[in-house]
C-alpha cells in the first residue's frame, strides 16, 4: 500500500503544471458538489411576515393568506407574493398621495374615480376613515376597500381587466328612546340637558317652527317630550338618528308632530307641518338631455351603463333648489362628478346634484324646500352645461320624473289607516315610558 501511494504522489509531481492546477480545481468542484443540499430540503416551506414602514408611520405587511381570505374573500386566499396595506386617514391626506406612496398610478387612481361616480366616496376621504388594500407580487391592486364608518364599507375589485365597485351597508338595529323634560328657560338648554342633540333639537323646531315660537311662546312650567329612533352597528350607537314624534304641553295647548313613512311630520289629526317637496330643482320646465335609463351608452366612455340620473339643459348658473327639507350630507368636488351635492332628506329618500358651478352650502347644514342650494355648471366629465339630478329610496336610484313624492299639505286618504296605526304607535310609546 505504501508503495502505491508513493508511485501516485510520483505521478502528480511529474505532471504537467497546467494539469497538476486543473487536477485541484476538479478536486474542489468535487468537494462542493459533495456538501450542496439534497432536493428534498428544497422544498422545505417557509412562512414569514414582512414589515414595511412608510413615511407617515402607517404599515404595510404580508399576512397569513387565511387571513387575507377571510378579509378580501376566497379568490384571492392562495397568491404567494400578496401584500396587505392598511392605512388610516389623518387630516391633510390625499388619496393621490397615498396611491403614490404605495407606488399606484395616478391612471389607476382616475380609473377608480370612474368607478367611484355611482357613490362619490373615494375622492372625499375624511380623518378616521380608513382604506385596506390588496397587492400582489407585481404590485397591481386587487382589492381596495373603503371602511367609511361603522355601517358603510365601499369595495373595488379587479374583476378581469376592470374594476367593479360595491357599496355594503350593515342595516343595524333601531332603538327607540324617549327624553322628556320640563322648561325653566332657554328650549334649547332643557332639551340638551334631557339628552337630546344639537341636530335633534333642529329637527324638533324644523317641524313646528310654523306652529310655535320656541323663543317667545314656551314658558316655566311647560313640558316636553320627545321619541327618537337610534341606529346601533354591532351594538355602537352610530349617531344616525331621527325624531318621531314630539308632545310640547304649554297652558293653553298640546303640540304634536309625528313623522310619516313619507319623510314628513304631521300633527294628530293628519295636517301636514313641513312643506310638501317639489318634482324638479330647477324652475320653470326646462328641457330634458338625458332622461333616467339603466341601460344607457355613456356619451363618453361608449359602454352601456346605468344613466342614474336625470339630466336638465341647462346654461351654467341657473339656480338649483332643494326639492325638500333635509341635511347635506356630502358637498364637495369629485373628478367625474365635478362639483357636487348629497342631501338627505328622511330616512328613505336622498337627492344628488352633479357637475355644479358653484356650490352655496356646506356639509351638515339642514336646508328646506326651495332653498337655494347651488347654481349648474360643467364640472367634471361632462359634455357640456347641463344640471345631473338623482332621487334615491332607500339607497337606490329612481326615476325622479315619475317617484311618487308627497306633494300634498295633509295625509292622503289612502295612507290615513297606516299614518294613524304609526302615531298611535308612537303614542303608546310616550305613555308607557
């Protein structure tokens, strides 16, 4: 043995210099290959999460895709490479800013606004709002959720090459409440100590602001009580709220206000209180460009979609009223939409006013009928002048030229039954509290 290694060591010491060096490196290929890790530990999974700060303190991570199917749903729960960015709106953000930040285009960001147009929701964002976004490994959005508040949560999904929006509303619980309380000064200053709000108390005086002076004709010793319905999401009261029916007992007389199906008050015996609305937000009987169609080519984009709207030609500057008492919920500017108003008017019943020159009032003031609320333009995406109009029930577009609106100053015959069962309804709820 000894002398066969000593002939091979022989061997190499007798080899060509250029072969001696390549015999060495094959001997370390050979070694490398020897220690390199089997198939088997190749496919080892490996789970992590990663953590990317952003400039305003918000983060985005990679979650546990359970986790990520159970917030944006089955179709996106086995993507590799998804990211999930969360980020709460604090004053002074943008959209733009945020879409920048997270490396979105500004294209993207206006295909969205065009999606947004039938909800007006994602150019407006306000402190406390939040978004949740979905990504995947090449950084296109699949999802964006909008969580507007507790009951209300706008979706856009990428659905092929387009994107779809939804808006869901948890309905919540309504609960009645009833406060009452005696006068000893100030109407204003005894309801807010019987825990009444602001906005509950202008609802109050709206309804019987034409058959009471508060200010005059209230004096100590007089009293009030006062039934409220109240929205509670998941338990929480969501601030949304309206007042049923009122009983003010003054020496001389009782006044009462109950509110009907139809978003108005009345008293006992069926007279009406608020004004009656109007059909059209503009006077006289201008021409109509485009009527109420769901099945309508867009002028612009040439695709069939929903016409939600009415639309009136008119020049820019013609003065727009409110068809009805009611609170502006949302008054601002949006891409598609250009300037633009939402108001409330009841429960069940929402107008919307687009493309507006000029906007003359600001969100959270309570206007009446006839109020002049702006003047018509040609913001926006618009082919020209012209006021676009939407009446709404219960969150769903309607033909504002053939709603049945009530019109009349007292209940009508055919609903006398069902306005007498509701009054005596709250009634009962008075006397028993």
């Amino acid at each position: 043995m000894r002398i066969q290694i000593e002939a091979f060591f022989q061997f190499i010491n007798n080899l060509p210099r250029k072969h001696f060096f390549a015999l060495i490196l094959l001997f370390v290929f050979l070694l490398v290959i020897a220690f390199l890790p089997s198939q088997q530990q190749k496919s080892k999974h490996i789970k992590r999460i990663l953590t990317l700060s952003s400039e305003h303190g918000n983060s985005a991570s990679v979650e546990p895709l359970s986790a990520i199917a159970d917030e944006f749903g089955m179709r996106f729960a086995n993507k590799e490479g998804d990211r999930k960015v969360d980020v709460e709106i604090v004053a002074g953000d943008t959209v733009s800013e945020i879409f920048q930040r997270e490396g979105l285009s500004a294209a993207l960001l206006q295909e969205l606004l065009d999606v947004d147009q039938k909800y007006l929701r994602l150019g407006n964002l306000l402190p406390g709002q939040k978004l949740k976004m979905l990504m995947n490994a090449e950084n296109k959005l699949l999802v964006l959720k909008v969580i507007i508040d507790r009951a209300s949560t706008l979706t856009f999904t990428l659905k092929g090459d387009e994107y779809v929006s939804l808006l869901e509303t948890k309905k919540g619980v309504w609960s009645h409440s009833l406060y009452k309380g005696i006068i000893s000064g100030s109407f204003y200053i005894n309801a807010k100590h019987a825990g009444l709000s602001a906005g509950q108390i202008q609802q109050i005086s709206n309804a019987l602001e034409e058959k009471i002076n508060f200010n005059r004709q209230l004096r100590a010793g007089d009293s009030f009580k006062v039934l409220v319905a109240k929205n509670y999401i998941d338990g929480t009261y969501s601030f949304d709220s309206e007042v049923l029916a009122v009983l003010i007992k003054t020496r001389s007389k009782t006044y009462t206000a109950f509110l009907s199906e139809d978003g108005r008050y009345y008293d006992e015996d069926g007279l009406g209180l608020s004004k009656a609305y109007r059909r059209l937000p503009v006077n006289g009987h201008p021409r109509i460009s485009s009527p109420f169609n769901l099945r309508r080519l867009h002028p612009i984009t040439k695709r069939v979609s929903p016409h939600l709207g009415t639309d009136f030609a008119v020049v820019v500057g013609t003065r727009v009223y409110s068809i009805g008492d009611g609170i502006v919920l949302r008054a601002g500017y949006h891409p598609a939409a250009g300037n633009y108003i939402v108001i409330k008017n009841s429960r069940k019943y929402t107008t919307r006013f687009l493309h507006l020159s000029k906007i003359l009032v600001r969100r959270g003031q309570r206007v009446e009928m006839g109020d002049l609320i702006a003047k018509s333009g040609n913001t926006g995406r618009s082919t020209g002048p012209h006021l676009h109009y939407e009446f709404h029930i219960n969150g769903r577009a309607v033909n504002a030229m053939k709603v049945n609106l009530p019109l009349s100053k007292s209940v009508l015959r055919k609903d006398k039954k069902a306005f007498n069962k509701r009054r005596d309804g709250f009634l009962n709820e008075i006397k028993e509290a």
